[in-house]
C-alpha cells in the first residue's frame, strides 16, 4: 500500500513539473472583449481532475476569472484566490507558485476563446 501510494504521488509530482514547463503567456490585449470559457484536464486515475472557468476580458485586461467546475470547496477558494493574482497582475503566469491547473484553465479560456454562457 505505501508503495503504490509513494509511486502515486512521484506520477503526479513529475506530471506537475511537465505542467510547469508549459508557457502560459497570452497577450491578453490583444483577446476581443468577452466571456470566455476555459477547460483544463489534469492527472490520470485516482488523481483525475477536471477543471472549468469563466474568464471575462474587457479593454484587453483581465476583468474577472471565476471557477465553474473544480475538484471540491477547498480547490475552489485556492483557485478564487490564484485567480484574483491573475487579475489583478493582468496576465496568466503569474509566479511560479501558482498551479499548472489554474494557469492552464485561464490560458485555454483565453487561447481557444469558447464564449461562455450560462
């Protein structure tokens, strides 16, 4: 059991440093104005994750990022907060610190420009 939980977590550590690797950088000025949806898979098995956002542009800048769908009440208040960084620094690559997941959802939402709709 120790074992396949230790070879779990060195799947998803190497899984998150591929993430880490991938350039988020988006011109957001140069993204029309809009209501974007972003959708970003992350893991495999056990360790599967869905995520989806809502990223509105106006003015080429960021205006408000919001979670849609996300693992579960904890994930959503970290990536409310990673979101609000985005924002406010108006762009995707934050830091180094924030998750490949929430970089990738806001990065897709702005890259494929799917309009969002409730």
């Amino acid at each position: 059991m120790k074992k396949t939980i230790a070879s779990s977590f060195v799947l998803l550590l190497a899984f998150t440093f591929v993430l880490l690797a991938q350039n988020f950088t988006v011109d957001i000025a140069k993204v029309p104005d809009g209501t974007y949806l972003g959708e970003f898979r992350s893991g495999e098995g056990f360790y599967d994750f869905s995520y989806q956002a809502s990223v509105k542009v106006a003015g080429g800048k960021l205006v408000e990022i919001k979670p849609i769908k996300v693992p579960n009440r904890t994930v959503e208040k970290l990536a409310t907060a990673e979101f609000a960084k985005m924002v406010k620094a108006n762009k995707v690559d934050v830091d180094a610190a924030t998750k490949a997941s929430y970089k990738g959802v806001v990065h897709n939402a702005l890259t494929v420009k799917k309009a969002y709709k409730k």
